[in-house]
C-alpha cells in the first residue's frame, strides 16, 4: 500500500474504527430503533459460527426471528446453533453447511433454499484471509473464491426469493481495509508478484467493475438494478474477532475496555438490518 493511503487509513480508523468511535457515533443511535420484534421474519447469515456473524444471529434470534446459520464447519455450526438457542430461547435456528468458496454449490444452495423457504434479510457476513496463496478444486485463489465470488453467486441467486416478500434486505460486511488498495482489474487472483493475504483481502473488499471498491460497488449496482430490496454496505470497526485477530493484534489496546468487542460492533450489521427507520435512508450505501 501506498505511505498516503496507509496514512489516510490509519488516521480515519483512529477517528471512527475504535471502541472511542464507536462510543461517539452511538450517541446519535436511536435505541428504540432496534427494539424491535422480528417474529415471522427470516434471516440468514453467513459465516455465523463466531464473531460478529454469531452475535448477530443470537440478535435476532433474541428478538423472535427465524435464523439461518450458513457456516463451513459442520460440528462449529451446529455448537453455534445450540448456544443461540440455549441464550434466545428460539428454537427457530438452522444450520445450512456450505463452502462459499464454491461457487457451484453455493449457487445450488441458494436454488435449493429459494425453493423451500421464505427470506427476509440476507446478511453477507462471512470471509476470509489466506496469507498463503491457495486455489480452490475450480482453480480459484481462495480470498476471491469466497470474498468476491461466493458473496456475488450468493447475493444475485437469492434476489428472486428476497423479492417475494416484504421488505427485504441485503447488508454486506465489508472492510475499511479497501482504503489501502487500489483496484487492480489486471490481477484479480494475484497471479503476479509476492501474493500478500492481507492486501488479498483488502483488494477483495475494494474490486469492482468500474474501478471502485468491490462490495460497495455491487451494492451501488444491485441498489440500481433491484429497487425493491434495501441493499446496505457497512465496516464493522477494528473488532477482535477470528478473521482479524492477526493482522489487528496491535490495535488490541484502543478496544481493551471491552471485554467482548464483537459486541461492540454488532449494532453496525444489526442497524440495517432489522431497524425499521432504515428503509427511510438511501439505498446502496456503505
């Protein structure tokens, strides 16, 4: 990455990505916004198993939604799955095993459920950060594979469902790590140079087919084309959860009086996704 754009990042996430930001923008939540009972509608989330995913998913499961887990690891899924109902007390929680890495079978999936069930919110939720670079069985480098593609196949094979019913909702979990990478429509794999899982990622978050950051972009594109379905983007913060224990060990101590961060963050997804005075504001934002 660039000095200026390591600079510009930094300073901006020392503003608003800190448990400090976070206590700042809360001062202008509306509260009563997320008291809300979501009885009778469905939601699901990827990669639910842990952090902000699995606080997510008790949220709404705490406020009588129906939750759908789509996780990896079946055996991680399913411990999920019993902790959320011993906590909500809603037995309404299912587990759907997928490989978002797969496009093939994430687009079966979505067919399948599609057919089956009712959506109300998708919650793109999952991702990864291989330092390695690693190909999938398609030949696929794995950050692409279930950054990019899995979340794009997902998303567009669910809109006929989400379109069925009342207020549908997508909200992408994407990264202020975008801000570090230009878009490199030549590379899209990192087939060429030193393979960096962490600019990986970043340029995960920020590919897009006219130059933009990627999730944002596809949700400025879905917006556009589906008027009917409330698309949000949003960057959960520095949060200590799985994916970014790593590379944000070193901002451990700006979130340090929080003894869960996940929770912290959580209101970020929980906002558009459940607060009725969402559907209010624009649409395809981050």
């Amino acid at each position: 990455m660039s000095v200026y754009r390591n600079a510009v990042w930094f300073v901006k996430g020392l503003q608003e990505y800190t448990r400090s930001g976070y206590e700042a923008a809360s001062q202008r939540f509306v509260t009563s916004d997320l008291e809300v009972d979501l009885s009778g509608r469905s939601f699901m989330i990827t990669g639910a198993n842990s952090g902000l995913g699995k606080r997510m998913a008790l949220e709404v499961a705490t406020r009588g939604g129906t939750v759908h887990l789509v996780c990896r690891n079946q055996s991680r899924a399913e411990a999920a799955r019993q902790e959320i109902i011993e906590h909500s007390k809603n037995q309404n929680v299912h587990v759907h095993v997928v490989d978002l890495s797969n496009a093939r079978r994430v687009w079966e999936f979505a067919q399948s459920f599609s057919e089956s069930s009712s959506l109300h919110v998708l919650v793109n939720n999952a991702g990864c950060m291989v330092n390695q670079r690693e190909l999938t069985e398609d030949g696929l480098e794995k950050n692409f594979a279930t950054n990019t593609l899995g979340t794009y196949v997902l998303t567009t094979a669910l809109i006929p469902a989400l379109k069925r019913v009342q207020d549908p909702r997508v909200v992408t979990v994407s990264s202020g790590g975008m801000l570090t990478q230009k878009l490199n429509v030549d590379d899209l794999q990192f087939e060429k140079g030193t393979f960096d899982g962490t600019a990986a990622y970043a340029q995960n978050k920020v590919r897009g087919a006219r130059g933009g950051r990627q999730q944002v972009i596809l949700t400025e594109r879905w917006a556009s084309q589906h008027k009917e379905i409330h698309f949000s983007c949003m960057h959960p913060g520095w949060a200590d959860t799985p994916v970014g224990y790593e590379q944000e060990l070193q901002f451990s101590q700006m979130n340090s009086t929080s003894s869960n961060v996940e929770v912290t963050w959580v209101s970020c997804v929980n906002e558009p996704a459940v607060n009725n005075a969402r559907i209010q504001k624009p649409v395809g934002l981050m």
